[in-house]
C-alpha cells in the first residue's frame, strides 16, 4: 500500500486526482511545483484523514484570477483543516498567500478555523512552512497555534514580530531570515548610558525573541541590523 506520494514539477489533471483520492492508506503527500490555480476539493476525500505530511510548494495558490488583479480565495486552506492527524504543513513558495485579507481569511481559516467564531480551535501542527509566501504580517492565525516546534517564515517582508508570537511554549527552531525585521546589532545593549540609550536600543522584535521559552534555533541573516528607530 502506498504511503508516502511525490509528485513534482508535473501538471496532475482531474482523472489523476480522483485516483489519487483512492489512496487510503497515505501518510505524506508531496505535490510541490504542481501547477494548481485552486487545489481540487476533493484531492483527498478518502485518504485525507490518514494524512501528516503534506507539501504544496510553489502550486500557484491564489493565482487564478490574478491577471485581472483580483485574488481568488483557495476553497481548498480551510479544506486541509479537515485532516486531523496533520502534523506537517509547507505552503512555501505561493506568494500570492499573503498579498490580500480574503487570502489571509482563508488561511485563517485553515489553520485555526472560522474567523468570526468566538475562540479559534487550531490544528495540531508541529511544523508550518511559510517562507516565501509574499507575508507582511505575521499570520494572526500562528499565534493561537500553541503545539509548534518549527515555524519558517523566511524570504518575506515581515517588519515586526507580534507579542502574541511569545505564546508559543513548544517552538523550538524559527525561521525569519531574509524579511525586514529591525534588529540591534551585537553589543548594543552596552553603548550608551541612561534611559535614552535604552530606548535607542529597543526592538519591540528583539523583545518578542527574547521571551521564547523554548527556542533552541533561530535564523535572522538578510535583516536589518540597525537600532530600532535609526
């Protein structure tokens, strides 16, 4: 029985899709640079449940209707939240995931359920994967999701880390190179004397960074390492 599926730089059609759902006994799905403009509903409508691995890389999600500038919301975010064994989701690698509210809706959606329910019920994940996804923000959906160990959220454009973030008990590696996080650089704790150089030397990021109780690993190149303000 097969468990464990990758498809690659491939065009799946429909026929392929159904089949696929057959599959009943898979663990890790892998479709990274299939060209999807919405992933099908029904990909995994028997096998989805057994699912704990699943990669979308680079599936073009959000692009249908982009040439006219307009962001198609993916049906198929809040669909994943449907597999309750997920442990490991990577979604890096669609840029459009972050350029508009309907698409952060619906990753809101995905990851933590529906938005305008009094109190979020998120997935059980261990890892998220979202560098390269376009972001300005942190996701608000992120915060709630309390079992991360691994968080990427490299190559974005994310300015300031939410105090929120500090709620992740279990986080033990994050990924935040190549956005635009203010930093100081080494040392700059000691320059300077009184409250003006502590103020200099504040970074409401830094702060948040701080305050993770179990990170262990942490990715940071490609920022500015400046004082906060300069």
């Amino acid at each position: 029985m097969v468990r464990y599926l990758t498809i690659s730089s491939s065009t799946v059609d429909d026929e392929v899709l159904l089949k696929l759902s057959e599959l009943s006994a898979l663990e890790s799905v892998r479709l990274d640079n299939v060209p999807f403009s919405v992933v099908p509903g029904n990909l995994f409508q028997s096998s989805g449940q057994g699912i704990s691995s699943l990669s979308l890389r680079r599936c073009s999600l959000g692009d249908a209707g982009s040439a006219s500038g307009a962001v198609t919301v993916d049906p198929c975010l809040p669909l994943l939240r449907s597999f309750s064994g997920m442990k490991h989701l990577d979604l890096s690698g669609n840029p459009l995931l972050g350029t508009s509210h309907q698409m952060q809706s619906s990753l809101y959606a995905c990851l933590c359920g529906d938005p305008s329910a009094s109190a979020a019920t998120p997935m059980d994940l261990r890892t998220l994967l979202l560098a390269g996804c376009g972001l300005q923000h942190v996701p608000a959906a992120i915060v709630h999701c309390n079992a991360l160990q691994e968080l990427s959220l490299e190559n974005n454009r994310i300015a300031v880390l939410p105090p929120g973030l500090r709620d992740l008990p279990n986080l033990t590696r994050l990924g935040l190179a190549g956005n635009r996080l203010t930093l100081p650089p080494a040392g700059s704790g000691s320059s300077g004397t009184g409250a003006a150089a502590t103020e200099e030397n504040e970074s409401p990021s830094m702060a948040v960074l701080e305050a993770l109780p179990g990170l262990r690993e942490l990715s940071l190149h490609g920022n500015a390492m400046r004082h906060h303000g300069s």
